[in-house]
C-alpha cells in the first residue's frame, strides 16, 4: 500500500489521466509538449515584440552615425543701400510757329461826306455819281481795295418744299393704267350681291355636268372709266367652269359706276371669288 502511495506521488497529471491508455494517441504527447512549446512560443513573440518597437530607434541611431558633420558658413550681412531711380522730366515741347497772319483784303470806300450849310461853305468833295455808289461801298474816306457793291439783294428764302399757293393741285392719273387700289372703288347697282345674284341666274350649271363637289374660282375684270367690264379672266382648275363663267359676266350689261381717285375716275381691276354646284 505504501508502494502505490509513492508511485502514485511520482506520477504527473498526464500519466495519471492516460494510465493504461494508448499513450500512442497525439493527445497525450500534445498534453506532455505543451508547457515547453508555451515557453518557447512565448520567448519567441516577446523577441518579435522588442524588436517591431526598438526597429525605428535603431534606424534613427544608425542613420545619425552615418550622416556626415554639417559645415557653418557664417555670413555677414551687408546692407545695400538703394539709389533713388533718376526720373528725367519729359522734355518740353516748343509750340508751333503761329500760322503767318493773313492780311484781309480791304473794301475801296469812296468818300461821301454831306456838306453841313454854314455861312461861308468850304469847298468840299462833291458825292460821286450814283453810278459809283452802286458799284462799291460809300465811306468818310476814300480807300483803296477790292471793289463791293453798295447793295446786296437778300437771298432766296428756303425752299420747304411745301405749295405756298392756297388752291391745291391735284395729280394727274393716268387714262390708261389700271389700278388695284384706288381711293373709291367700283360698285355695281343695287351693289356686288346684285352682281352675285344676276350671275347665278345667268350661269348654265349644265356645263359643268360631272364635276365632283362645288368648282371654284376667280372672276377678274377691268371697270372701265365709263362703267363697262373688259378683259374678262377666270382662275379656276375647271376649264369648263372658266369659260361659262366668262360667258356669264358678259352676258351682263349693267354699267358700273368707275373707281376714283382725287376724283378722277381710272381704269379698276375688280377680283371676285365664284363658285358653283354642278347639277346632280
């Protein structure tokens, strides 16, 4: 019993939990290396450590010892005095010479005193003729010069370009020109629903038979100065159409009273859109 005892005493923790077991198993040897591999392990990450935070103070240390003595260079300061710039003042441009005086040409006067009555009268230079006194200028003195006429007529007054005659002249138009605009147009009698209604009833649908829908146009004429219609004309895609049509205006003989303008009366060209109904 004291045998086992001592035995037992001897034994570590391993060998008591792996007593009579396989001991061959990686459990046990992983159990019985484990306190020298934590020592190494731990000497290991404490030399990694050191050296991590000791690594940039030995940089330092043996980038100082290799860094060369630094030379002083002692300079002294001079002072430089600065000259004030020399400004050289613009040079004074001498003026012109005055432009020669231009001596004006003096007017001839002929002496033309009036003699004042007195009792014993001096003899005194008689007036010139009045010939003289038209052709230049009369004076006190006599002087010698350029020749002025005594009088000059006053100038033409502006043109305005206004008619000073009180009685207005109105223009000429022309007899043969037509016009398109005019200051009183071309009427019919009775007015232009009485023309539209006299051509409708003159108008031959029949020869427009076999048109589709209502055919357009228009009717164009010259009102002469006497009221009559000339040069008949119709715009119109139906050539059927057109020439009934002009047909229909000639048929009509009423006379028109004539444009005018400032109350001439002119040629008019009269415009009139037309359209009919082809019968059914």
């Amino acid at each position: 019993m004291a045998d086992e005892n001592i035995y037992s005493q001897n034994l570590t923790l391993d060998e008591i939990v792996f007593e009579n077991r396989n001991k061959e198993y990686g459990a046990y040897d992983l159990r019985h290396q484990y306190p020298r591999l934590l020592t190494k392990s731990f000497i290991i990450g404490t030399g990694l450590f050191l050296v991590t935070a000791l690594s940039p103070f030995i940089y330092m240390t043996i980038k100082s010892m290799n860094e060369k003595d630094a030379l002083e260079v002692k300079s002294d300061l001079v002072e430089i005095i600065e000259e004030d710039p020399i400004i050289e003042e613009p040079k004074e441009e001498e003026p012109p010479p005055p432009p020669p005086k231009v001596e004006e040409e003096k007017i001839e006067i002929i002496q033309n005193v009036v003699p004042e009555p007195v009792k014993a009268p001096k003899i005194e230079t008689p007036p010139p003729p009045i010939s003289k006194q038209i052709e230049t200028t009369t004076g006190l003195i006599n002087q010698e010069g350029v020749k002025a006429p005594a009088y000059t007529p006053p100038p033409p007054p502006p043109s305005t370009g206004t008619r000073t005659s009180t009685a207005e002249v109105k223009p000429q138009v022309s007899e043969t020109q037509v016009y398109s605009e005019v200051e009183q147009t071309a009427e019919f009698p009775g007015g232009i629903n009485a023309f539209r209604k006299k051509v409708g009833e003159n108008f031959d649908s029949s020869a427009i038979e076999g048109a589709d829908g209502v055919v357009k146009g228009e009717v164009t004429f010259v009102v002469e100065r006497d009221g009559s219609i000339t040069d008949i004309k119709v715009s119109g895609k139906n050539s059927d159409f057109n020439a009934e049509a002009v047909r229909t205006v000639k048929s009509i003989k009423n006379k028109w009273a004539p444009a005018k303008i400032n109350g001439q009366t002119v040629r008019y060209r009269y415009r009139l859109p037309l359209a009919m109904q082809p019968p059914e």
